[in-house]
C-alpha cells in the first residue's frame, strides 16, 4: 500500500505539480500548543526545486502559525491528495524555513514560480522544505471531486495593497507578528518587495 521514496522524481514529482490543492501541518514543541493544519492553493504558488526540496508561496493572511512553528523548530508536512485520477496521497515529511523578502535568496527562489503575479497576493515569505521523508500512500477513501478553478477572491483583497498598507494589515492581526501560542511569527515590519 505505502512506499518510501528517495527522491521526489518522475511520477512522484509529475503529481506534486499537477495537483491544484495541498496541504501543510506544523506544530510547536509545546506538548500543549496549538496544532496547525492549512490548506495552499492556487495554481503555481508551489515548486520541486530539486529532488529531496520543495517550496511554496506564502501570502498575506490572517495568521502566521506556519511561520512561526518553522521558526521555533523546523518541523513540516506537506501533503497532496489525489481528488481525480487513480488514487494516491503523497507526504513529505521535513525542515523547513521561511525565506523573507530581505534574505539574499529571494530573486532567486522566486524565479522558480513565473506562473504567479506575487504582486496581487501580498507574498510575505517563501516556505522551503527539505524532504526527510517521502512517502505515499494508496488514498482510496478520498473522494473524487473536480478543481473548477482557483479562487480570485485572494489577489482581488491583496492587489490593492503596497509595501506599506500591507505591514499595517499584518500588524493589526493578532497572530501575524506572534502566533496563537506566543511565538515569533512574521518579523514586523516587513522589508521592502525585492525588485528581481
């Protein structure tokens, strides 16, 4: 039913990319902290940089648990389902960081997404995750559903947003700058959106 894979190549990275859905889980080191679980979509917001790393966009939101659960230990899980098509789950399991807009990496992994106009969706870090673990399992109790199309409720909310009116978003949310259990979250203010 499971297999464990080295490398996410072939069949296993042709799925990655062609899902229009995933999801990623976090969790403090507390034993009593809050458990994050969030679905990412649109699109183009994810890539496989190369065979044990992945990375996503990470949009302006109503929180940063994602953030700041990778800042205090690193800890991740993506997940894709297959809601069409034979049934298969993929996870991997690893580190991850999120990349800021002042880290000399940016231009560079924001390369890896041409598809996405990160200027309508108020980008605030790129999520980069070194796989660990790479499994996927059979899925037959997941249901067929079909992907419509992405939503265009997030960049028509973000595109009227700057530099400035987005840092003042994120610092009138409660769980942005710290997260719901009290840890670091989105470091405020943001820096400037690197021109590339």
């Amino acid at each position: 039913m499971g297999k464990t894979h080295e490398r996410i190549d072939g069949r296993l990275r042709t799925f990655i990319e062609d899902q229009p859905l995933f999801f990623t889980a976090t969790a403090p080191l507390s034993g009593d902290g809050t458990i994050n679980l969030s679905p990412k979509g649109l699109r183009g917001s994810w890539a496989v940089l190369d065979d044990r790393t992945v990375a996503y966009l990470d949009f302006a939101g109503s929180n940063a648990e994602t953030v700041a659960h990778l800042r205090e230990n690193g800890r991740i899980t993506l997940m894709w389902c297959a809601f069409t098509g034979p049934p298969n789950i993929v996870r991997v399991h690893g580190r991850g960081e999120p990349v800021f807009r002042d880290d000399p990496r940016w231009v560079e992994l924001a390369g890896h997404f041409p598809d996405i106009d990160t200027s309508q969706h108020g980008l605030r870090a790129i999520i980069v995750v070194r796989a660990e673990l790479i499994r996927d399992t059979c899925g037959y109790a997941v249901p067929f559903m079909t992907y419509d199309s992405d939503r265009d409720l997030h960049a028509r909310r973000f595109a009227r947003e700057d530099d400035a009116s987005l840092d003042a978003y994120f610092a009138g949310k409660d769980h942005v700058a710290t997260s719901i259990d009290g840890l670091p979250g989105l470091p405020l203010p943001l820096p400037p959106t690197p021109v590339s």
